[in-house]
C-alpha cells in the first residue's frame, strides 16, 4: 500500500473530518484538490481568498463540492478576535495595528485559523514561497511540547520500499542535540505510515575510520538519542552503506544495532540531506514526499511551487494525518 494510501485510509477512518485551510485559494491546482478531497470525503477544505473570485472560479471549472468553504480575510468579522490571539501568541510585543495589516496576508491568516482551533493544518506554497509560509507557524504555532526546532524530511517510497531522510529543508548546520531531535521527530513521522523505526546517524566515517570535528558531532548526536530514546534502534556515525547495507555493517559496524537495515536516515547537515533527497529522486526513481515539517505543535506543509493538483491532494491527506496523530498522542 503506497503511503497516500495509508494516510488516506487512516484519516477517512477517523472519528472526525479535519479541516485543512488553503491561503491559495483561487490557484486552480488548489481549487480541483479541494473538489476531489471534498467529494472524497477525505477533508473539509477551508479556502481563503475573494469569495466571488474563487466562486466564479469554481463554476468555470465546473468543480463541485461536498460544502464549499471560503472565508475572505479582507471581509473577516471576526479579525479582532484574530488581532487579539495573534498578539497573545506572539513572544514579543507587537502593535495591534500592525497586526491588523499583518493578518491581511493569506499565510499568516490560514495559520491564525490554525492557531486558534478553526482550522485542523494549513498547505501552502502553490504561489508563496517556502519562508512566506513557514515563518507564520514559527511565529505563532510554535514548536511542540517538548521541541526546540522545526525540520523538514522527506519520505522516499519507491513500490514497497519506504525510507525517511532528514533534515533535508530547514537546519543549515545543525549541532548534535538538534541532529537528535531531529531523529526523533522523524521517527514519529516513520511511525505515522507503520515504519518500525530503525535510525542511522550518518557520516563520511564509520565508527571512527576517520577523525573530524564534523564526524564527532554525529557521534555525540547517536549517544544523546540513545540516551534520550533507549528503546529505539539507532546507531552512528555510520558511512551510508554501513547504515543500508547488511553485508558492509557485518564488516564494518558488525556491533552495530540495526545491522545495516536502517530506514531513517539522519544527515549531518542541511546540504548533503537535500543534495541526497534529490539524487535519490533522480537517479533512483525514488517519489520524495514532503518537505513534511516536523516539530510544529499544530501542522504546516509546504508546497512546491511546481505542485500540481495531486501533490496538494496528498500533502493534505499528509497534513489531516497529522493532526490526526497529533489528537490521538494528546487524548493517550
């Protein structure tokens, strides 16, 4: 089963529909993924923009809808309720005024929604870039209990083959506390599509073949998760074919726990994870799911500006599957 599959499964099965707000709302890739999630009855799409434009829009494209949901943020009646939540969300002091002006944007209205439970996730990024719409949800949702960063993985599926990579989107250079935070919000993305978390802290160098400032932070990175995570399999450094390879780990890490049969893929820094990500893609028609922001208390994707109208439809089944997780962690 391919992880859209699963997710879709997981979310139609839940005992609510999720609402999931586009700020694109008059982007026909976003208007016929909403139709399809709508008739699905997969999500309820809330769809921020012009209720005129996108009604208009909807009846060209003859495009039809379980319940058609548009909330226009220059017409919102209740903004000073928004205002007041977006300052009480914010760390520092801001001027009500300006907030007023600021949640005019699209980006930081849809994640206002989401911040104060109108909403359950937000998808952008058709026509915004990625700062434009992670920088709201740094802003205001913040980070999950317990985190201190946000990342960003990438599942890679490949027929029944299903692996995560990260940090491949946010983190330039990560120290080794965040490299095992990191690690553990991308085993909790591992578990949501039934992957039994196996995690390999990588390196140019395997259990010390080679001595660098660059190979001790990975190191150190394994041994706080280990510490932190004991009942988790992981190990580090480890070079990629030690990590992947259970012939090369009986050689070279034959002490190792996950014995060459990682499926969590930990990258040291920010330019070899997404370097990786893409080769994988390319050269090893791998599908690259994401970037799936990971470590936000409510959910936030982002879109390619490439994306076309299956891409929203599967980062929003993403994004409900989220929040779905998210509610059944808090009512454990």
């Amino acid at each position: 089963m391919s992880v859209f599959d699963l997710l879709k499964n997981k979310v139609q099965k839940s005992h609510r529909k999720y609402q999931i707000v586009f700020p694109e709302g008059d982007d026909l890739r976003i208007l016929n993924a909403a139709s399809k999630l709508s008739l699905d009855n997969v999500v309820k799409p809330i769809l921020l923009g012009s209720s005129t434009k996108i009604t208009s829009l909807v009846q060209e494209q003859n495009l039809t809808f379980r319940e058609l949901v548009i909330i226009d943020p220059a017409h919102y009646e209740n903004k000073a309720a928004m205002v007041q939540n977006f300052i009480n969300a914010r760390v520092k002091k801001v001027d009500p005024t300006e907030v007023a002006e600021t949640v005019k944007d699209p980006n930081y209205f849809g994640t206002m929604l989401v911040e104060m439970g109108l909403a359950d996730g937000m998808v952008s990024g058709a026509t915004h870039s990625t700062a434009a719409t992670v920088r709201p949800a740094l802003q205001l949702i913040h980070t999950a209990k317990g985190m201190k960063r946000v990342s960003g993985s990438f599942i890679m599926e490949r027929h029944d083959e299903k692996y995560i990579f990260a940090d491949c989107a946010i983190n330039l250079d990560p120290d080794s506390q965040t490299l095992a935070e990191i690690a553990y919000q991308s085993v909790k993305t591992a578990q949501m599509i039934n992957i039994d978390p196996k995690v390999a802290f990588l390196s140019f160098s395997t259990k010390g073949s080679a001595q660098a400032d660059m190979v001790a932070k990975v190191e150190q990175a394994a041994e706080i998760f280990k510490q932190q995570h004991p009942d988790i399999p992981a190990d580090g450094e480890l070079q990629f074919d030690a990590a992947f390879v259970p012939e090369v780990a009986a050689k070279k890490a034959p002490e190792s726990v996950i014995k060459g049969r990682a499926n969590i893929f930990i990258f040291p820094e920010l330019q070899s994870g997404n370097i990786s990500y893409k080769i994988a893609q390319r050269l090893g028609n791998f599908a690259a799911i994401g970037p799936i922001l990971q470590g936000l208390r409510k959910p936030v994707n982002d879109l390619s500006r490439g994306a076309n109208t299956q891409d929203v439809y599967n980062i929003a089944v993403l994004t409900a599957a989220q929040a779905l997780i998210r509610d059944e962690e808090n009512e454990a």
